[in-house]
C-alpha cells in the first residue's frame, strides 16, 4: 500500500502552539519533509523539533532561488516549477514505498504555506490530509492584544509584494488589514501605508510567539 501524505501546520513559531494532531502525526511519520532556504535552516523543522523521534528520515527540500534573481533559462518562474515538480517527485517515491511523509508547514498550510505546492502535484494520486495550524495573523494580534476585527468589520489580508499603489487603494478600502511578506517590500509598504492614511495605526511584528519576537509602531521601525 502506497504511504499517506500530510501537509501539517506547525504555528507560527512556539513549539507549545502545535496541535495536539499535529504532534502526533509529526512523531509517526517515517518521512518529516520541510522546505528551506540554500542556507540549509527551516522555521519549520525548528519548530517541530520536539516531536520528532529517532530513525526519521528526513527530506529537506532547498529552494533553489529566494529572489527573482536566476540564470535559469525559464527565469525565476522557471526555476520554482522545476523545484516543486522535483520535489513532489522526492516524495512521490517514499510514498510509492509504502512511507508515510508529514510535510512541516510553517503556520497553516494553506495560508500562503509551500506545502500547497506539493498537494496539487501530488492528492489526486495519494491520499492526503491537511492539519490547519495557528497563522502568523492571529499570533500578530494576539501578541499585541488587538483584535483582527469586530462585528461587521471586514479584515483583507494582503501580500506586501503589491505594487505600493494598488496596496495603499485596498489599504484604504477596508477597515482592518494584515499585510505579509515584508522583508524586502517593507518601504513599498511603508510608503503605501502613509498614502493611505493608516501609517499612525499600523504595528509592526516579527516573529510572533518567539524568543526573537519584535513588537513596534510600524512608523518607527528602521528596515
């Protein structure tokens, strides 16, 4: 019989913030898989870490480009489809193998998580189960003691790689907002923000629920 897949959310970075399933299926799997930067380190497996036993296999699958930057003859697009049809081929063969594989998501899977990625190459051969975890969202504002939102207020949540214009006009069309993906977009936030009117509101966290954690007006925050 051919091994289940799971995409398995582990939270936003505290260890104690895991679901109880999600720690179960993390200590019996025979295959923990988790995508990492070329430097080798994943948030994820970080995060898991606990839960994981002795004689694991382990699958660490290295982006091969973290910017649009590449000499990849199809581009950075090109070299993304590459590494997930890779990937997904990686694992495709431990569960042809009758391993079970527990792809580690940082936060929830299906919220802005790579392990989407696997599951469209790879559920409609294999049986495959999501485990929802606790999104870098609802840590943010529980960390700053803030609601998303009350009654009929609406919350959009909004990738920080929006071209500045186009953010600040959905900035300015909602009453409450989480912008991600900061990093290298965070002046173009930052500028979208002051456009919008919402600069003087908006708070700045990174790394929610962690010894690294880092609360501040958003305003003041020197990228």
């Amino acid at each position: 019989m051919p091994g289940r897949l799971y995409g398995v959310g582990v939270g936003p970075g505290d260890p104690e913030l895991v679901t109880v399933k999600a720690a179960r299926l993390i200590t019996a799997a025979d295959v923990i898989a988790y995508h990492a930067a070329r430097h080798g380190r994943s948030n994820a497996r970080a995060i898991a870490e606990p839960y994981l036993r002795a004689g694991q296999l382990e699958e660490p699958l290295i982006y091969p480009v973290t910017t649009e930057t590449t000499d990849h003859p199809g581009g950075y697009q090109g070299a993304i489809d590459e590494f997930y049809a890779e990937a997904a081929a990686r694992l495709a063969a431990h569960l042809d193998a009758g391993r079970d594989v527990v792809v580690l998501a940082e936060g929830d899977p299906f919220f802005y998580g790579s392990y989407m990625h696997m599951h469209k190459r790879l559920s409609d051969r294999y049986q495959a189960t999501v485990v929802p975890g606790v999104t870098s969202v609802s840590a943010a504002s529980a960390v700053l003691g803030r609601p998303l939102m009350e009654r009929d207020e609406v919350l959009t949540v909004l990738p920080g790689t929006l071209r500045p214009a186009e953010l600040a006009e959905r900035l300015a069309g909602t009453e409450s907002a989480a912008v991600m993906k900061l990093g290298r977009t965070f002046t173009g936030v930052r500028d979208a923000l002051q456009q919008a009117g919402r600069l003087a509101d908006a708070w700045y966290v990174e790394r929610a629920t962690t010894d690294r954690e880092r609360v501040a007006r958003l305003a003041d925050v020197d990228p």
